[in-house]
C-alpha cells in the first residue's frame, strides 16, 4: 500500500487540497498513519486516527518520529464502536477494498458521516465508479484456468479447471486487452451512501475488435477529492487494486460487431459474492457463447449455519475455544491454562505442545495486552 505511488500520491493532494489549517481530522482506518500525517501536514489542529488492528502501535511511533504526536490521538478499535469527543470537519479514509460494489466500507463510512462529520463537512473520497468491459487476456486465462486442463507429469487435473473458472482474480491488464469500451456499472456517492446495496447489472458489449473473449474485468475510479481523480483502469500506471478478472470457463472468438450481454451480480450475506452472466452473440444474432459463473459455493454445513432459525451446537474446537477463554480471568497463565486444556481434551491436545499451540490460536486478536515484554524478563 505506501510503495504505491499513485495512491499515495493521489491521498496527499486531495488532503492538502481539502483540509484547512486548524481543521478536526478522522482517519478512519489509519493503518501506520499515512493520512493521518498527510492531514497534520496540511495544517490540521487534530486528527483522531481510529484503526482497530495492532499497526496502531507502528502508527503510534512513526507519530513521535515524525513530531505529529501532540496533534493525532490514536484510537484502537472498529469505528462503529468508537466515540469522538467532538466532531470533524474532514474524514479521510483509504478502505476502499479495489472493485467491489458495497459492503463494509459504506457502511463504516456511512457510520462515521453521520455521527462524526460537521454539516458541511468534507469526505475524502467522495464518490467511485465500478467499471466493467469484455477482454481478451490470454496469459492470465492461460495461467489461472487453461493450466488446469494440461497434464501434470502424467496426470489428469482437467476437473479442477471448472472451479478455477468459478473465481475472480486480480491481474494487471494492459490497455489493449479491452474488446469492447468499458461501462459503468456502479456509483457509489459516500455523501448519501448507506449499507446493504448488491449489484445486479447487465450490461450489452459491442465488441469494436476481433479476438478472443476471455472474460470481464472490472476496475474503479474514485474521486478522492474534487480536484484529485484516482483511476485504476487496465494500462494506466499500475496501483495496489489492479484489476478484477472475471474469468470464462473457455475462451470464444469473437468478431468487430458482435454482442456481448454480460451480467455482474454481487451479493454480500456477510462477505461479497459474484455471479457473472455471459451471452455471446454474432452480428446476425447466433449464440457463440453462454457461461454462467458463480463464486457462491457453500456446503450443507455452511447454509445450515446461516439460517437464522438454526440452533448451534459447538464442536471439537469450539468448545476448546470456549474452554481457553472462559479461563481468560487476568490470573491463569498461558501455561496453566493449556496444562488444564490438556487434561480436559485429551484427544484433541495430545501433547502440551499440542495445548499450547491450541490456546495461542485461541487467544489471537481477543485479548488486551496491558504488561510490557520487560515484565516477562527473568534473572
Ligand atoms: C488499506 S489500509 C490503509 C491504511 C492507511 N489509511 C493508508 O492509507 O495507508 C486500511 C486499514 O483500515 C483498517 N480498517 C478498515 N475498516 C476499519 C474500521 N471500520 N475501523 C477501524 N479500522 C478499519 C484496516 O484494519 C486497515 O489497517
């Protein structure tokens, strides 16, 4: 993310185009402080940097390094959860998860608008477009999915080239990879943007080249600032996003003239899933092509699971879970705890090394750490 020039470039204009000296700045999901920074920089009293994983901590010393530590408050958590003491006049964020129709940006970015910015207040970025066109991508198609029908020393793994065509990857494409011109198949405004939208479009291609239709690709642009337009689109200066490919299962011929019809559905349950739609038809209207691809490949157990009438039961490493945690009391070690985890489970923590490693992967992200290493150090 910071060896990406354009963005990082792109973020520092838009914040010192948008944030006046003496301005109340959030950071909402500041990582190591990048934007925070930026915002100190261009003049900004204060900046509140919320980020709920542990960079905090790097953030937090790249802020004395820095000399920005008097002026940024870091705050360790998810945004939803945080309160502010006052409110802002520009929220600066950098959350955006490449191309993706919704999800939990808007919704965090929507949260914060509402209960942090002043009437009138800045959001940067403001608004992005997803973008979708037909492409011929040869390699790529080769790579991720044409593979997968070789033989492999003497083996036959043709059956796995249908998943691998059932998932989207993302690739760097050059700029003449398109088929046909791209259109824009979302606009999200987070001025007005509230959570919970899926995508649904299709959209009709007209192929302008001859090649070969391996698929969609996907991009956005993001205005970050009204004066700094951020594009990722295929054969521009490669950014951390690139692009999105959404493969098909076989690459069709196509001619200048013919017709692509491609439908992009996205669905987020909790995370986002894909249907791509494809029809390939000739100039005089015969059907070359028909692919329908799908990412949602649940089980049995995953469906049941969701369904909100379903009554959990937790098993085997469920209930180890339950058992690390219920003895996080602030007094029990990690030794005594996995020493009791054993003797409670002893298929399952055959060894103490077996319970130890079972109570770390328990612990990691759910706990607070308040002793410093040195506390540790023994004589
Ligand atoms: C892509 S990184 C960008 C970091 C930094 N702003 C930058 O520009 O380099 C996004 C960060 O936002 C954090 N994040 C995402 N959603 C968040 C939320 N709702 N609350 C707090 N942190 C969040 C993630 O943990 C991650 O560290």
């Amino acid at each position: 993310m910071l060896q990406d020039r354009v963005r990082v470039s792109a973020q520092r204009r838009a914040i010192h185009e948008m944030v006046r000296q003496g301005d109340v700045v959030l950071d909402l999901g500041c990582g190591t402080g990048l934007l925070s920074f930026f915002a100190c920089q261009a003049g900004a009293r204060k900046v509140y940097a919320v980020e709920q994983n542990d960079i905090i901590d790097c953030a937090r010393d790249l802020a004395a390094a820095n000399g920005f530590l008097d002026r940024v408050v870091f705050i360790h958590g998810n945004s939803i959860g945080v309160e502010l003491p006052e409110k802002v006049d520009v929220i600066v964020s950098d959350i955006l998860p490449g191309f993706c129709p919704e999800g939990e940006v808007t919704r965090f970015l929507a949260d914060a608008r509402q209960r942090f910015l002043k009437p009138g207040g800045v959001l940067l970025p403001a608004q992005v477009w997803l973008f979708l066109a037909p492409i011929e991508a040869t390699d790529v198609h080769d790579e991720y999915i044409g593979w997968w029908g070789k033989p492999l020393e003497g083996l036959n793994y043709d059956l796995v080239r249908s998943a691998a065509a059932n998932r989207r990857y993302v690739v760097s494409l050059p700029a003449n990879s398109l088929l046909a011109a791209a259109h824009c198949v979302e606009e999200l405004d987070f001025y007005s943007g509230v959570a919970g939208v899926a995508l649904d479009q299709e959209v009709r291609f007209v192929v302008e080249r001859d090649g070969l239709l391996h698929g969609l690709a996907g991009w956005f642009d993001a205005q970050i600032s009204p004066g700094v337009r951020l594009t990722t689109a295929p054969g521009l200066q490669q950014t951390v996003w690139q692009q999105t490919f959404f493969p098909i299962a076989e690459p069709v011929s196509v001619m200048g003239g013919d017709v692509v019809i491609g439908r992009l559905i996205a669905f987020a349950p909790d995370q986002v899933f894909w249907q791509w739609h494809l029809d390939v038809l000739s100039i005089s209207g015969e059907r070359k092509g028909h692919f329908r691809h799908s990412n949602f490949v649940p089980s049995r157990k995953d469906l049941v699971s969701r369904m909100p009438s379903f009554r959990p039961n937790l098993g085997g490493s469920g209930q180890v879970a339950r058992f690390v945690l219920n003895a996080c009391d602030g007094a029990t070690t990690v030794q005594e705890i996995a020493h009791e985890l054993r003797r409670e489970f002893p298929t399952l923590c055959p060894t103490d090394e077996a319970a130890l490693y079972r109570v770390w992967s328990t612990l990691r992200g759910q706990v607070e750490v308040t002793q410093r290493l040195s506390d540790f150090a023994t004589n």
